[in-house]
C-alpha cells in the first residue's frame, strides 16, 4: 500500500538512494535536509519525480509534518564532516533523534534510525554482532559521531520500551557507490578520485587495517526490509566479505589502468583496525544478505565520478 515516508537528510548520499528505491515503489517521499551535508545534486533528479516533496530544514528543530513512516539519517558521516563541527554532530545525533521520536509518538508511526558501526569503535571482537557493546574513546575526535549514534540508539530504546513508539534500529557498516560525494574523505571515493586523476593515493598507516564494503543499492534494500519487517534491532547491515585498505587501493588503480602511486600517511586518532559486520540477525530476521560483488560496485562507482570530473569546474 502506498504510503507518504518522510526521510531525514534525504539528499545525502544514503538518503538520496532511499528516497529513489521509495518512489520506485509508488510511495509518496517528503525528503528533509539542511544542506549542511546533503547535496542539491542529489536532489535535484528527484525534484523531477512524482511524488517527492523537499524541505529544507534542521533536525534540531522541531519537525511537523503528516507521514506513515520515517527513516532518521539525518547526521554528517563521514570524519572530514562531522569532526568539522563536533559539536553540531552531537547536537544533530541527539536534537534530532529526539525530534523524529517525537513526531513518531505523536502520529503513531514506525521509525528507523541509521545508526552505524562506529558505534562499535576500535572493535576488541571480530567480526562485530549486535550484543558486542563495543570499544569508543569518549573522549576522542571521533567521539561527537560515536557518541552521538550510541546516545540516538538509547533514546529510540528507552522511547520504544517507556513510550511504546515503534522503532528499529539499523547499523550501518561501509557503503559506497553513486552519488557519494568527492571531497567526503571517505576511503572508497578518496582513492577512486585520485586514482582517476593521477594522484597519489594515501592510504593512512601500514593498510593493513580491514573494512567491509556494502554497494548502496544493497544497504537501501536492508533498510527498507528492517522497516516492513518491524524488527526493533539493532541489526549489523553491512558486507561480510572482509578487505584491507592496502587492497582496495591496488583494486581501484587496476580497475582505473591508473599511475597512481600508493603512499602511506600517519594514522588518524581512534582509527579503527577491523571493521567487519556479523550478518546473521539480518539473514534471519529480514531475509538480507549483500548480493553486489566489490568490483562490481566499484565499477558503476568509478564510472559515476568519472562523470563527475568530466564536469566544469
């Protein structure tokens, strides 16, 4: 049945792929943004949709509006943004969380909050499953986002427990693919960028370090099974399959023929050594599992940002 879904930080990277899967089929989509992250790229394709609807505005405000079901990803995600304004992070994390809770209460409608698996930190367990507590520096420069997505996941637990407000929660491992944006810092879209222009590549300490990487359109797919399905979670929705970043480097420069070199730079604060999702909950629970192959997302990846840098500066 056709429902009207109101996604904060719709013309993200995530979001934007959310809101197109929700029109595909035959939903009516609000999408709320502050721009602070999101793109007017994004969102402008989806402004030609039928359907969709655009609202600038901040969670840490007050939200009113009539819809059946919300997707909370309203938050920077990547380090370069969040740790520019920590504080506003925090404030996003928690204001918002409160704001989409709140409007949930009051209309009496299921909403998911994606939280991450930074929530996890430096994980002391491999791969991460859901009852591992996790290993976050408090006190660090990543804590404005880990703490932030920890303190949102308590807030939707104790609003499902205390309030009867119908949550899930979503743990979002390493996603990438169209639409990312070129300067988010994040490791897939740095080293295709560099690799497509003929730069070094930096890869931050000895590479060894691993993560796991879920193409877009299979992480929309996870999220919106946790939605039907009602599942409270959290739930881990990430790719199993494990690489480290010395190899997703030397990937992406045989997949571009490239000349980049690969140059090795001190490792960043709190970054994290292993990052790899235990999927059994949502195999179970939601019938999810990855089916997009690295090389094959990395493929439609590198072909949308050599779209990109064809473009006028």
């Amino acid at each position: 049945m056709a429902q009207r879904i109101l996604v904060t930080g719709g013309a993200g990277f995530v979001g934007s792929h959310l809101c197109a899967r929700l029109l595909s089929e035959g939903h009516d989509v609000l999408c709320l943004d502050d721009f602070s992250t999101g793109s007017e790229r994004n969102a402008g394709p989806l402004l030609e949709r039928r359907g969709f609807a655009l609202i600038r505005h901040d969670v840490t405000a007050p939200i009113a509006v009539e819809a059946d079901a919300i997707y909370n990803l309203a938050c920077p995600a990547s380090p370069r943004y969040y740790q520019a304004d920590p504080v506003r992070t925090l404030r996003t994390s928690i204001e918002g969380a409160l704001n989409v809770l709140a409007l949930a209460e009051t209309l009496g409608v299921p909403v998911l909050q994606a939280s991450t698996s930074e929530v996890y930190g430096d994980p002391a367990e491999h791969p991460q499953r859901e009852n591992y507590w996790g290993n976050v520096n408090p006190v660090g420069p990543r804590a404005c986002y880990d703490e932030g997505k920890r303190a949102a996941e308590t807030l939707f637990s104790d609003y499902r427990r205390h309030r009867g407000v119908d949550t899930r929660i979503a743990r979002i491992f390493n996603t990438y693919g169209p639409q990312m944006h070129r300067h988010d810092g994040r490791v897939v879209s740095n080293f295709i960028v560099q690799a497509l222009k003929g730069e070094d590549i930096t890869v931050y300490g000895d590479g060894r370090q691993s993560r796991s990487f879920c193409y877009v359109d299979d992480l929309v797919d996870g999220l919106v099974r946790l939605m039907e399905r009602g599942a409270p979670g959290p739930v881990n929705l990430g790719n199993p399959e494990e690489y480290s970043v010395r190899e997703l480097a030397e990937t992406i420069v045989n997949m571009t023929g490239s000349t980049s070199r690969i140059v090795q730079r001190d490792l960043p604060v709190d970054d994290p050594r292993q990052r790899q999702p235990d999927i059994t909950l949502a195999r179970e629970l939601l019938g999810w599992a990855p089916r997009v192959p690295l090389r094959e997302g990395l493929a439609r990846t590198i072909a949308y940002f050599e779209g990109v840098l064809a473009e006028p500066a």
